[in-house]
C-alpha cells in the first residue's frame, strides 16, 4: 500500500504501524485528558471560593448543560464517519459539502438549544429539586453557559473534524487555549469578584472559553486552502443528516446513560454509605474521567483512519488498525490500572485528605475501582470503531449497554449481595460484561468490516474508486 506521506506529516491514506498510531492519535489523547482536566480545576475554584451551595448548583444542573453539548459529538464523531468515507472514495468536493452542511446545522441546533433552556432552565432545575438560593444559584450559571452553547458544540464537533482534516495539533492547540482562557479567566473571576458574582464569574470563565474554541476553528476552516477540509457552499441534504445522527447516537446515548448510573450510584452509596459514600465516588469519578478520556481521545484519533480505509477498500490496513488498536488498548490499560494503585492515597488525599474517615473509605473503594481500567478502553474503541464504519446501530448498542444496562443492573444487585464493597465492583463487573458483548460484535461482523459487505443507504460507496497515486490533498 502507498505511504503518502510529506516532510514527516502522516497522513490518512498511509499505512499505520504502532509508533504511527501513537504519533497521529497523541494530540487527541492529550486533547481528551486536558479538557477533562481544566474542568476538574473549574470545580476546584467554585468550591473553595464561591461557597458550597453554587459549587452544589453546578453539579446538580451540569448534566443538563452536558447533554445539549452532546449533540456537538453526536455529529462531530457521526459526521466525521461519513466527511472520511467519502473523501476515502475519492470525492473531495462532496466531503467538503457533507462537511459544511454538519457545521451549519450543529451551529443552528446550537443557537435553537440554548433558547430553550435559557426559558425553561428555571423549571428543570425545580424537576431536579433546586429551591432557594440552590434555584437561583442554578438559572444564574446555566443562563450563561447557554448563551455559549452555539460555539460549545461546534468546539465539540471540531475535535473531530480536526483530526479529520490531518490537523490533531491544530485541535490539540485549540483546545489548549480554550482551557487556559478558562482557568486564567477563573483565577481571575472568581477569586476578585464580589461574593454574590462569583459563580456568575465562574460562568463567565467556563462561557468565554467555549466561544475561544468555537470560533477559531470556524476562522481556521473558512480560509482558503488551510486543510483538506474546507467551509463553504453546500446543499440541504437530509438523508446525510439523518445518517449522521445515526452514526453518532452512541455518544448522545452515552452522555445520557453516564448521568442516570451516576444517580443511582449516589442513591447506592447514601444507602450504604452516607454522605462519606457519595464524596469518595465524586473522587473517583474525577480520575476515572481522565482516565476515560485517554481511551475517548483514541477512538476520535482513530475514526478518520477507519473512515478512510473503509471508503478506499483497503480492508487489510482496517485490519491492521483493529488488531493494533486491541493490542495498545490492553497495554494501556494495564498500565492505568498500576499507575492507579500506586496513587491511590495521593489522589485521595488531594480531594479528601482533611477527614481520615473519608480518605480511608476513598483509598479502600478507589483500589477495587481502579481494576475497571484495564476493561474500559476496548468497549469504547469498539463503540468509536464500528461509528467511523457508519454503522451507528451497533456502535449505539455497545455504547448503551456498557453505560446503562451492565452499570444499572451491576450497581442495583452486587450492593444486597456485598455491601458497599458491591458498589466499588460494580463498575468492573459492568465493563467485564461489555468487553464480551464487545467482541462478540467484531466477530459476528467480521466479514462485513473485511470484506465490504456493508452498504451505507444515505452514501452508496463508489465502487472501486480510488485516490490517484499523483493526487495530493
């Protein structure tokens, strides 16, 4: 197979061996792990200075926010699938116009989404059990991120097309400055304002930097001859559309799944545990979120790969990448699992060091917790994987069953039989379960993906074309 690559830039056409993959999926991983990391300090400074009732807002009204952002990744990592077949196959001016078409309509559904809860944002915050200063608290931060919503998704969906485009620095680097514009404006905000506007400072921050990681890739990709991937003309394609939702309804259903087993954990633990229980898993959840995001950041790395080669028939490289992928998952999920053993106690105390009882309970749950890492990776890249192979109904099977169905059932029984230990293992049963349900996915479609079996009914593949060896992108 040709190499098509110019002055060390590796690119989608090429054949990929690990220290390949490694190099062209780093910016997505680093990508992922920073994002989960600067919101993890935007905590940190609402809670230590602006009090713990809006630090309770945040996090009661969070997943709302969270849920309309998705729609962003929902057609970033959907969108891609199909923005990368089709280049796969040779038509660029179709890929670009697939392309536009997703940007336009996430920014439109962006602008419609944040209308709506900006009116109806006081109600669902009551449907959540906010009163009081927790109500207003709530409105106050939620109204101001919804008036960022419209750029928030496209920062989103642009963390794939970037990598797409055979940009993922650019993505890294936009990424960076969103973070840094978040915690600079944060220290500033939070810490110098007034008691009273501090939270609204905290919003501010959080809000000004999804704008900066909205706009400049809006900026970036309506410049001429800046990437493969190019803003412009398009045409209304509702099939495109359709298939793109279709494709990225695994990560929709994900985002909504990971918030209702995140309630039922915390009934668990009041249940078993108290207030201490709910703490120690709110620590947990901040690491595995970092943890999680390294194996998130390979599968959006990947998918373009996936795409192309799919579009382009060259079922020995899928191949290739898939057997690669399983075999670096593994590696890194062991690795994750140790490093987390060994920080068991450092990262506890960070979070929780100033009550004994508390950190013992942490340390104890993290330890069993931790041995989930090693699983969580594989059901994820399948997920990613069989999404960049537009085959969104799979993807959105593995995807739901690992995040609600293994979870839910896991986190209701394992408790009457083990206690509080049930609850910490939970997880690992959880993602044991996927892995199987996983590879049985792979296995009964193998010869789809092989053998090009599949038929996308919005985007008939071109059968046989062929990117020109003289073409360059």
């Amino acid at each position: 197979m040709r190499t098509n690559t110019i002055r060390g830039k590796l690119r989608l056409s090429d054949h990929f061996t690990y220290g390949r993959l490694i190099k062209f999926t780093f910016p997505s991983i680093i990508m992922m792990i920073f994002t989960s990391i600067y919101g993890v300090i935007d905590g940190f400074f609402v809670s230590n200075f602006a009090g713990k009732t809006p630090f309770a807002a945040v996090n009661l009204i969070m997943p709302v926010l969270m849920i309309l952002g998705t729609v962003g990744f929902m057609f970033g990592t959907g969108g891609t699938a199909i923005v990368a077949k089709t280049y796969g196959e040779g038509d660029i001016k179709k890929a670009n116009s697939y392309f536009s078409l997703f940007v336009y309509v996430v920014f439109g559904t962006g602008i419609l989404l944040a209308a709506l809860g900006f009116i109806y944002i006081r109600p669902i915050s009551l449907l959540l059990g906010a009163s009081g200063g927790l109500l207003s608290n709530c409105v106050t931060y939620a109204r101001i991120i919804l008036a960022a919503l419209p750029f928030y998704v496209l920062q989103v969906m642009f963390q794939s097309f970037f990598v797409a485009a055979e940009k993922p620095q650019l993505g890294l680097t936009v990424t960076i400055l969103s973070g840094v514009t978040n915690m600079i404006l944060d220290a500033l905000l939070v810490i110098l304002l007034p008691k009273e506007l501090k939270l609204a400072g905290a919003a501010i921050a959080t809000a000004m930097s999804q704008v900066v990681g909205g706009i400049i890739p809006l900026f970036y990709f309506f410049r001429k001859n800046s990437s493969i991937l190019r803003l412009g003309k398009t045409e209304f394609n509702g099939r495109a559309i359709l298939k793109s939702c279709m494709n990225g309804s695994s990560e929709f259903m994900s985002n909504i799944s990971m918030n209702l087993v995140g309630i039922l954990y915390n009934m668990q633990l009041m249940k078993y545990a108290g207030e201490n229980g709910v703490a120690a898993y709110g620590v947990m959840m901040y690491v595995s979120m970092i943890f999680s995001a390294a194996f998130v950041g390979y599968s959006i790395g990947t998918a373009p790969i996936v795409g192309y080669h799919d579009g382009a028939k060259n079922y020995a490289e899928l191949k290739s990448l898939l057997f690669r992928s399983l075999i670096m998952i593994g590696i890194f999920g062991i690795g994750m699992v140790i490093l987390a053993e060994l920080l068991a106690v450092p990262l506890a105390g960070i979070f929780v060091g100033y009550d004994r009882e508390l950190m013992k309970l942490t340390v104890s749950g993290f330890r069993i917790f931790a041995l989930s890492f090693v699983f969580m990776g594989f059901a994820i890249f399948a997920s990613g994987f069989f999404t960049a192979l537009n085959d969104g109904v799979t993807s959105a099977i593995i995807s739901f069953l690992r995040t609600m169905v293994f979870q839910a059932a896991a986190i209701m029984l394992l408790p009457m039989i083990f206690g509080i230990g049930g609850v910490w293992i939970s997880i690992v049963v959880a993602e044991v379960m996927a892995v199987v349900f996983s590879a049985g996915f792979l296995i009964a479609k193998r010869q789809k993906i092989f053998s090009g079996g599949r038929v996308s009914p919005a985007l008939p593949a071109v059968a046989g074309r062929r990117r020109k060896p003289e073409q360059q992108y």
